[in-house]
C-alpha cells in the first residue's frame, strides 16, 4: 500500500521504504495533483468563500490552562452546525458569553466564575491525563462523529495523545504507556520488546514503531539517524534463536551486534508509538496483545 489518504483533511502520506525508496516516493508525490470537484466534473464551481480573519491560536500549554481558550472555542463554534444531541450543552455555554462568532472576554466575568471555569480546565485536563495514562489503543480514540458520538473525554485524548489520526479500519495505534512493572519509561533504564515466531503485528499493510520523547512529543536525534523500526525494516534484523525478534529500546548502544535492532531513545522521557496499518481482525478485537517494555540491566 503506498497511500494513505484522507482528503477532506488534505493529508497524504506516502510510505517510504527506506532511504534508497527515496526518490520513487518523490516522484509518486509529484504526480499528486489537487484539484475543486467542480473542475474535475468540469461543471461551473460554487461561489468563493468569504475570507477570514483567524483568531490567533495559543500554545498547547495555555490551550489547557487559559481561559482564553474559550475565546478560541466561541470562534471555532460559528463554523460548526449545533448537533441536535448539543441543544442543551450550547445553551449552557451561552449562559456564561460563549457565543459562536461572538468575541468572549474572560475578564468581563466575576471573579468567581473565573475560578470555577479555571478549576473545571484543571479537573478537566486531569481526567484527560489519567484517561492518555491508562490507553494502550487508538480503537476508541478516532473516527466520525456518529462513531465516536459525545465521548468527549475520548476525543479530547485523541485529540491531545495525536490530532488527525485515522479511523480504526485504516490504522490502529497501540502505545506503551509505562513498562512492564507499572514504571514510566525514560532513557535512564533499559528495555527489550520482543516478538515471538509469528507474533508480529498482524496487518495487511505495514506497521511501524515510532519513537517520541516527552513532553514535545518530538522525533528524537541520535547517532543511528534511526526515528522508527518498522516491517519493512525485518530482512535487516536479527532473529532470536526461537524465530522471534527482540528489540532493544534503550539511550546507549546494546552492542554493535544487536544495533541492528535497536531503536535509540533519549535521555530522558519518552514515549513509543505502534501503528499498525490496514490492520486486521485480531489487532481491531484486542485479542492479539503487544508484547510488554520489559526493563533489562
């Protein structure tokens, strides 16, 4: 499968399998081409849309802490059509200045209120951390609005934990939040992950495990230039006598006989990513399981 696409979003992702499939992607991405429906049915175009002036965004940080994070939502709420589930819950917002479209001035309300709306982003953001905390897959996190419906806290992790993510039939994501004795993971300590004979993750397509420290969520510099180690990256690997493979997750090299299979972390937090692509049965029911971050001396 070379791509992934969901234009309504204007994301394509081609897939890349290894530095010397660099220029076939380039130039499959250059035969892209996006064009309005109305010339590709070459029928007369709809009227433009008027222009906008955006509202300035804020930085993740505030986003969670500012109460001007409600100015940002009364923009944001003239776009999208009340859902007849969320009558009531506009309502509610109108009641305190939240009006689509309509600027929306923290400072206008009583000091109490804005203690109460500060406490409810506090207790809010720490339902969303304990929620991100506790989730090793994406299967409830992404997917249209029938799907996912009000489970606001799901989509506020999904939303958080990676925006734009595909829908469970396209790609699942499975995570580890801590290692296997219940501990953060940071490059201090060291892990293996491993994969028994014909345990790898079942998917149609491909998968790919990706490395990200904390709290950036960034792809993380290192002396292997190696981001991820995906399946097309397998005939490159070591087995283990038992067929299986073992991966070595840690900041320091494991030995230049084992650097074939592993995937350099930082120094300090991070976190792992394994997408799974066009996955199948198994992976989308959870009765395969991802093999635990086992911490080594």
């Amino acid at each position: 499968m070379r791509s992934d696409t969901d234009f309504a979003l204007g994301l394509i992702r081609t897939q890349l399998f290894g530095p010397s499939d660099l220029d076939n992607v380039k130039k499959i991405q250059a035969g892209y081409k996006v064009r309005a429906l109305s010339l590709y049915e070459n029928k007369p175009g709809p009227e433009p849309a008027p222009s906008i002036n955006w509202i300035a965004p804020l930085s993740p940080k505030d986003e969670q802490t500012s109460l001007n994070m409600f100015n940002v939502l009364a923009f944001v709420l003239q776009f999208c059509p009340t859902d007849p589930s969320e009558v009531a819950l506009r309502k509610s917002f109108e009641s305190i200045g939240i009006v689509p479209g309509k600027p929306f001035d923290p400072a206008s309300l009583s000091p109490s209120t804005q203690t109460s709306l500060s406490a409810g982003m506090a207790a809010g953001q720490k339902q969303i951390d304990a929620a991100r905390a506790a989730s090793t897959s994406s299967n409830d996190l992404f997917g249209t609005r029938a799907q996912m419906k009000n489970d606001y806290l799901n989509r506020a992790v999904g939303a958080q934990y990676g925006i734009l993510g595909n829908s469970a039939a396209e790609a699942v994501y499975l995570g580890w939040p801590k290692d296997a004795s219940g501990n953060p993971l940071t490059g201090a300590n060291k892990y293996v992950v491993h994969f028994a004979k014909d345990g790898l993750p079942p998917v149609r397509a491909f998968w790919s495990l990706t490395m990200y420290d904390l709290p950036q969520q960034l792809l993380v510099a290192n002396a292997l230039n190696r981001y991820l180690i995906n399946s097309p990256m397998l005939p490159a690997l070591k087995q283990d006598a038992d067929g299986g493979i073992t991966l070595y997750i840690q900041n320091s090299s494991p030995g230049k006989d084992k650097e074939s299979n592993w995937l350099p972390a930082p120094a300090g937090p991070f976190f792992i990513v394994l997408r799974c692509y066009w996955p199948q049965d198994a992976i989308l029911n959870g009765t395969w399981k991802q093999p635990p971050m086992t911490m080594v001396k």
